[in-house]
C-alpha cells in the first residue's frame, strides 16, 4: 500500500497513534513520514499543541518512550487481523510517568488487550503507581504471566540454574 498516499490503513495508524497519546497524557500527537535516501519510509512523531502545532514536548525520554509505544501499539491493533505478529514488548512500559498517566496508559493497554493486542511488559514493583488512596496499584493475577525475582530458580525466566 502506498503509505505516502494516506493508504486507509496508514490513516487508521495515524489516528490510532494520536488517540493513545491525547488518552494517556491528554495532549495530541502527529504522525508522519518521509522517505530516507534509499527510498525507504522513516516515521517521526511529535506531539502538538492545542492549534495542531508541533511543540518540542516528544523530545525529551519520557515522553519519547510514550511516543515509541503508541506508534507500536497503534502499528499492532492495524494489522491485528493480517499474518503479523500479534504481541507487542515494551521494557519499562511504566518508566518515568507520572501516576495518573501510569494509570491512563495502563487503561490503554488493557482496552487494546480486549481488542486483541497481547502487550508484553516487564517493569520493576517500584514504578508501578500509587493510587489516591495511598496503595499502589497491583496488576490482576490472570494480567501476569510470570513474576521474576533472583530469589530462587522458579523466578528466573527459563528456569536456569544461578550462575
């Protein structure tokens, strides 16, 4: 499909995008591509101001890191019925946010999830949000696959003997 002509499922990965950012951070967010030298498409992402105008506020990690897993998540639910892989990994998913945009990106992840998008995540327990309340959140048990730790070998991702 010819991407720079805004193929439908282009467009659709566009709105994708920009609607996973403006939910977890409420703020819009433009996608859009060009064509490297050798012809090939490369896909850059800012986010924009309440005009549609590009701002500087994707250049910095946080933000940056969002950025890089809206476009994968949105690249994912596009193509969730074709011959693609079906599953997303992010390391850190929840690094560096602030706890309610912690909670909106979690929100986000588990309503693609009911849409077919299997999100594969690792974090450490102490980046996971607080809650108002004063607890902190705690993923569903049938949301966890598998809880590594060092303490022993069953917390070990391929069950492994301590070197």
């Amino acid at each position: 499909q010819d991407l720079a002509g805004q193929s439908d499922r282009y467009r659709a990965i566009r709105t994708t995008f920009n609607a996973i950012v403006s939910t977890v951070i409420n703020q819009g967010a433009n996608l859009y591509l060009s064509l490297n030298k050798h012809g090939n498409p490369e896909f850059h992402a800012d986010l924009v101001d309440d005009r549609g105008r590009s701002t500087s506020g994707g250049d910095g990690h946080t933000y940056g890191r969002l950025l890089c897993i809206a476009f994968d998540l949105a690249v994912q639910l596009a193509y969730r019925t074709d011959a693609f892989p079906h599953f997303v990994y992010h390391d850190g998913l929840l690094e560096t946010l602030d706890n309610r945009k912690k909670l909106n990106l979690i929100d986000q992840v588990r309503t693609l999830g009911e849409q077919g998008i299997q999100h594969i995540v690792t974090m450490i327990d102490s980046e996971l949000p607080q809650l108002p309340e004063g607890t902190t959140f705690q993923f569903e048990e049938e949301e966890i696959a598998l809880l590594l730790h060092d303490e022993d070998e069953s917390g070990r991702l391929f069950r492994m003997p301590t070197w």
